[in-house]
C-alpha cells in the first residue's frame, strides 16, 4: 500500500512540475514560459528633418500670388514674402507644413 501511494506522490510532483515547465527538455536544458510578451512599440521618430539647401515650395491656399518656391539658407531661415523670416531648418516635415 506505500508502494502505491509513493508512486501516486511522484506522479503527482512530475505533473505538477512539467505543468510549471521546470522539467528539462529532450536537448538538456530547463525550459520555463515566458510570462512576459513582446511589445511592440510605434515608431516616434520623424523620418526627415529640413536641412540647409532643401528647397520648399510654399502654397497659400486663398491668395495664389504670394505662392513661392524657396530655398533653407545655411542659418535655417528663409524669406517669406508675407511673413518674413522664418526658421524651418532642423523641423521635422510636419511641423514645418
């Protein structure tokens, strides 16, 4: 009757521990799930940023005659008719638009 109740505790443990996963695998090693799962992050980063010498064509939607095609200077800037100076070197496109 011991005998019995032995192999009952054994087998007991062996399925307890290989629900676990802390039994060795076929190639030797301990395998264990992975409690944590991969994340997967959204890209933030802008992919392009204006740079001295891009050229910029600048559209107004209601007064196309003050429509115009510039250049970045090497400081960043460049000259709107209506707004003057402006810094757009170093933005990223959307904040640029």
């Amino acid at each position: 009757m011991r005998f019995i109740a032995a192999i009952f505790v054994l087998l007991v443990i062996a399925c307890s521990a290989s629900a676990r996963g802390a039994l060795p695998s076929p190639s030797g090693r301990v395998s264990r799930p992975t409690e944590e799962k991969p994340v997967l992050k959204p890209h933030t980063e802008e992919r392009y940023r204006l740079v001295p010498g891009d050229v910029v064509e600048v559209i107004y939607r209601y007064t196309p005659e003050f429509n115009q095609t510039v250049t970045i200077q090497p400081d960043g800037y460049v000259g709107l008719q209506i707004v003057g100076d402006l810094k757009l070197g170093g933005q990223p496109l959307q904040e640029a638009e």
